[in-house]
C-alpha cells in the first residue's frame, strides 16, 4: 500500500471530532477535520476513494458523521450558519445501529420520537448511505401528506432535507452520471450509477408503489388508514420502520408501540445533549399540557388508557440509572435475586431477571420447553449474577420446575400470583387485600409505585429542582435499558371493578388486543414478590 493510501487509512480509522458543548456548538475542528480528510482522500486519488467506499459501505455512523450537513434556518436568528455538519449524539448513533440492524434482520420497527429529536435527519442520513454505497436498494419514504414527504423549497419536508444532503457532498461522493434535472425527481431520486433509488408516497397510497428495501414511515401515528398502510407494505418490503411521536391513546401506533410484537426504540428529549431543564421549561411555558405530554414527553396515556407503568415513568427509571452509573453511584452487584416467568416454548419464553436492592438486572430468555433444562439455566445465571434466591411463578407451566429446584442447592420460592395479596399498607391508609383482588395486582402496583417514586426523582434532578420530588433508593426502581422489558412494562392495563378493587388485565385480554404475553415484564415482577417465609411451604432449598 503507498503513502498516499495508508493515509487515507488513517483518516478513515482516526477518531472523529466531538462537539465539546452541545448547547452551544464550535463545528470549526469538525469542518476542519472534514476538510483535511477530504485533502488525504483527493490526494490518493482514485485508489483512495476506491477504499474509501470500501470503508463506508460497511460503517454507515461513519459515513453519515464524515459527510452528511443538516440544515436549520433557525439558526440564523442568533446570527449562526444554517448549515452544521451531521455530530450525532450517543443516541442517535445507537439509533443509526438499530435500524441497520432491522434491515440485515428483515425486521419490523417502531420509533417513538419527542419533538425536535433529529429523528428524520437520521433517518435521510441512512437513506442517503444506502443509495450510495449499496447497489439497487430502493428506500421509501411514506408520510400522511404529500407536501410533508415532497415540496420543492420547503425545508421541512424530507425530501427536500436530502437535496441539501446532497447539495452539500464533494463532487466525488455524486454518483457518476448524476444529473439533479435528470435524477432528481418529485418524490424520487435516482443513482444512475448503481441502480438505487429513493422514493416518496402519500397518504393511503404508501406501499402500493411498488417493492423496497426498507420503508420508513413518518408521522405513522397520524395515518388515516395505518391498517391499510400496514398490509400494502408487508407485502412490499421486508422491513417497515413506524415513525411518530404519540397521537391518541390506543390508537393503531400506541397498540402496536405497547403490543409487544415489534421491537420498539425511543429518542426521548432527555437523552439529547442539546436539551436540558431550561429547554423543557420554555416548552412547557409554550405548549399546551396536551402537546407537551404527547410531543415532548411522549405520554401515550391521555384520559382513560390506564396503562399500570407509563412508558414515561420507565423511561425515567433508565435514564435515572444511566446518571448514576456515570456518577459512579451504582453499587456492585450481589445477594440479589432473581425473577423466573417459566414458559413453554415457542412464543412462550422463559425469562429470567435479576434484581440487587432497587437495582434491576437485563432479562435473560430461553426458548426450551423442558423444565429440567429450564431449572438448571435459571439456577446457573442466577449464581453468575450474584443473586441468592429464585422467585418463580409456580402455577401452569411453572410447576414443572418445583421437582428440579428441589435437587438444587439452591434457594427458590414459588410465587402464585392468583394467591390473595398480602396485608402490605399503603400510602392511602387501605392495605393490599383491600386494594387488589390478588397478589399479581399487588406486584404491579409495587412497580408501577416504585416508578412513578423514580420519575419524580429523576424530574427533580433533571430540572434542577423545578419539578419532581426527591425519594430515598429503596423507594424506588432502576432499570437497564433493555428493549423488551422496557416495552412490556407499559403494556398491561388495570381496571377497577365495582368493589374498588383493582385488577390487572388478563392475558386473553391482552392477546385480544395483539399483545403478546408480557414475559420479560412478569419475570421482574416476580423478582418484587415478598422473600419466603422461614420454613415455609412455598420455599424450597437444597438438596432433597
């Protein structure tokens, strides 16, 4: 290799530059980087940008961060330049990984958006990558109305945002051939060079245009017709992204955001560097309690859905822990224990998670329907967990698994969770056997409880002191930032019966609703249950 390429190698793989204060941006080292790279490039020639796609094609974070320049006339109102190169923070970086990852998986996806996150740059960046650096991909782009999908001079809508993208890029990243009066196309743009493309539809018209790679799906939450929607592209594409901030509570985007058949993603306003406490009160200053709920805090409950766990009290929850493990305030792990939700096979998984203090552990599943193998993995990653006890559902399926715990050495307790609750007291005055009809209500209760203590916490940290409540550790529940659990979490609903009792959904019920059964989310629930009674008949321990 020359002298020439092994630099180019060394730009390619030389860390990129970062933005050292979000709230108020110096892109000068990032363009100046920019500019020594393309130099290097240029400088080798067509043997430089030969490997240079080489490289591109297979790191699309890279190419995206090397090349992409957004646009916000916004900008000029402060007196700064409207046109930034594309610096993603860590979660938009993750987001870029995710749907790559969607794609090589031929798998569905759904993204939930607070305002104003960058989510559709992302998501052009990663069109743009394809239709360069892969050959006869088509991406489609679909949005409730035409004019949000094409309208020539608006920046805001998505095509237009890709012109600047390309507008912006070097001469050498142009496709050969590229013409912008022959290429450029309302609602498509052609690669004469490779065959791609990117195309545009509308209204109840996406998905009939034709075939696609991937289909991304703006504003899915606003859909007329989703249903419609939904079935032209399954047979279209392989992979369909839903894109939407929250809209109306159990509409089509909320069933299938909490249904808990399609992996889910969030870009929330608290893990954007660029925002804070004095962002999040000039919205809330500004937009109506509704919209900030929806469009901000993406709160899907609105009147009436009772959800147990509001996806924005988990997401608090993550967020919370993830501040404190930067802080070094997490402590080491150990005499945990750890929730099992035994399941059959198939559809029904088993799960295991663990749980040290207020500290909760990823979920572990197992696809295997014999309850001695079950029993052996539960009890093997407990102990590499430094948990102490297993707390397993021990009614149905989990019943299999008594006689293997029993041969274990090993401290287990089965949790039947249609038992009465206990004789816990609540805040209200009122204890569990008067609140709940049984032991699986109350254990909900106590998540949903040990949450909302945890959003009030991490509101009052992430806002200075404006609003929230400080709470004590062991009042409340921090969670990893585990797709599936966090999803299932905000699925199951509760109803109050006449006795004012309240009862978690059935699982007939859910599945009615195109939920499937929420194993990772009953797996902690298990790990909240009430520690065994010394001696008592629902423990087993060591060897028999």
């Amino acid at each position: 290799m020359s002298v020439e390429l092994d630099a180019v190698w060394d730009v390619l793989h030389a860390p990129r530059k970062r933005l050292k204060n979000w709230k108020r941006p110096n892109y000068n080292e990032i363009f100046r980087q920019r500019s020594d790279r393309l130099d290097t490039i240029r400088a080798a020639g067509q043997d430089g940008w030969e490997l240079a796609f080489e490289y591109y094609k297979t790191h699309p974070v890279e190419a995206i961060e090397d090349w992409v320049t957004t646009y916000d006339p916004r900008k000029t109102s402060d007196g700064e330049a409207p046109y930034m190169p594309f610096t993603m923070f860590d979660k938009q970086r993750e987001f870029v990984e995710w749907i790559i990852e969607r794609y090589h998986n031929k798998e569905e996806g759904l993204l939930e958006k607070s305002r104003d996150g960058g989510a559709s740059w992302v998501c052009l960046s990663i069109a743009w990558w394809m239709w360069t650096f892969h050959s006869g991909t088509v991406v489609l782009f679909g949005s409730r109305k035409e004019d949000l999908v094409d309208e020539l001079g608006n920046p805001d809508s998505l095509f237009e945002k890709l012109r600047i993208i390309i507008r912006m890029l070097p001469d050498e990243l142009l496709p050969i051939g590229y013409d912008e009066r022959k290429h450029d196309n309302h609602m498509r743009l052609s690669n004469p060079e490779n065959g791609s493309s990117i195309v545009g539809e509308a209204g109840n018209q996406v998905g009939r245009g034709g075939r696609s790679s991937i289909a991304f799906v703006d504003e899915a939450a606003f859909l007329e017709k989703p249903e419609k929607v939904d079935s032209a592209l399954s047979e279209n594409t392989n992979t369909r992204i839903w894109i939407s901030t929250p809209n109306l509570p159990g509409d089509w985007f909320s069933k299938r955001r909490f249904g808990g058949r399609i992996l889910v993603f969030t870009l929330s306003w608290q893990e954007d560097p660029r925002k804070g406490p004095k962002w999040y009160a000039g919205k809330k200053a500004s937009l109506e309690p509704e919209v900030l709920a929806r469009e901000v805090d993406l709160d899907y409950e609105g009147t009436g859905s009772n959800i147990i766990c509001p996806a924005s009290w988990v997401r608090s929850s993550v967020q919370l822990r993830k501040f404190l493990e930067k802080e070094g305030l997490i402590p080491e792990p150990h005499a945990g224990v750890a929730g099992l939700d035994v399941g059959g096979g198939g559809t029904g998984l088993s799960v295991l998670v663990p749980k040290w203090g207020a500290v909760m552990g990823h979920s572990i599943e197992w696809d295997d329907d014999d309850t001695i193998n079950i029993a052996g993995a539960a009890e093997e990653a407990a102990r590499k967990l430094k948990c102490d006890m297993i707390l397993y559902d021990s009614v149905g399926v989990g019943k299999g698994v008594l006689a293997a715990f029993r041969r274990m050495d090993f401290v287990t307790k089965g949790i039947n969770v249609g038992n009465k609750p206990t004789r816990k007291r609540w805040p209200d005055g009122k204890n569990s056997r008067k609140k709940f009809t049984n032991l699986k209500g109350e254990l909900w209760w106590t998540m949903r409880s040990l949450l909302q203590a945890t959003h009030q916490h991490w509101m009052f940290i992430s806002t200075d002191g404006k609003n929230g409540e400080l709470h004590k550790l062991e009042d409340m529940i921090l969670l990893p930032d585990d797709h599936k659990l966090k999803s299932q979490l905000s699925q199951p609903l509760y109803i109050r019966l006449e006795t004012g009792k309240m009862q978690v959904e059935a699982k007939k019920k859910l599945k009615s609703r195109g939920v499937d059964s929420p194993d990772h989310a009953e797996a902690a629930i298990l790990a909240l249950a009430p520690p065994p009674r010394r001696g008592g008949s629902d423990r087993t321990t060591g060897l028999v």
